[in-house]
C-alpha cells in the first residue's frame, strides 16, 4: 500500500516548531497540568511528533483522543455506573502551531502510556476526529 504524502502546501515550518516545543515546555500551566491531570511529553523524530501521556491508573477504554484542527484533545475518567460520575475528569489539550487535521494520527496505549504518533509525511482526513485505540 502506497502511502499519501503531505502536498506541497501543507508543509511545516520546522524552526516554528522548535520555538514552540520550547514554549511548550516553559510554560508554567504546562508543568501545573502535569502535576494536577496526568503528565505529558513531546518527542520528535524524523517521522512524527510523538505524544506521551502516562495515564497508569485507566484502561483504553476510560480514554479518549480527539484531533480538532489544531488541537489534540485527551480525556481520561474512570468508568462509573452514576449519574453524574464520582470520579473526576482529567484532560489535557495541546494547541500545536499548525494544523494536525492534515495528518495520519495514530494512538496505541500500553502498560499505562496512551502513545499518540502524528506524522511528519503521511495525509490525515482533513476532519476533525476521534483516534481509535486498539
């Protein structure tokens, strides 16, 4: 299977992104969210841009993951047969500089980390979406 590249027009400016991982992670509410909704890191490769939530305490299904143009959304609360839900909801969202809606956005969650893979190359739908954990 061939895979669809990013035409021409949808291409990133990659300084823009290294100013903006900096800001990411100097960001004071960044570090406050990590502390009181559940902890994240960004990792770069020469593929994708890498999303690692640590979400021990849930299962797959306890989780949601949600691509809005520019916005990957992620939202964690525990299963709960009452109305309204004793357990609280965690949620993180991250504002990325350019559009992710254009990219294939993968999710795979494992041993307590949802792992979100966002590809440098790869076309998405061009919709905003929920990602399908396995």
């Amino acid at each position: 299977m061939k895979k669809k590249k990013l035409l021409h027009s949808h291409s990133i400016d990659f300084d823009l992104i290294d100013q903006w991982l900096k800001n990411y992670f100097l960001d004071p509410k960044t570090l406050h969210e990590d502390h009181t909704q559940f902890k994240i890191d960004i990792y770069e490769t020469n593929t994708d841009w890498i999303i690692a939530a640590f979400l021990e305490e849930f299962a797959s299904s306890e989780i949601t993951v949600k691509v809005e143009d520019t916005s990957l959304k992620i939202t964690a609360q525990k299963h709960s047969y009452k109305f309204p839900s004793p357990f609280p909801k965690h949620f993180r969202s991250i504002d990325f500089p350019f559009s992710i809606i254009n990219h294939d956005v993968k999710a795979f969650f494992e041993n307590g980390t949802l792992e979100i893979f966002i590809s440098k190359s790869n076309i998405g739908h061009g919709k905003n979406r929920f990602i399908t954990l396995p």
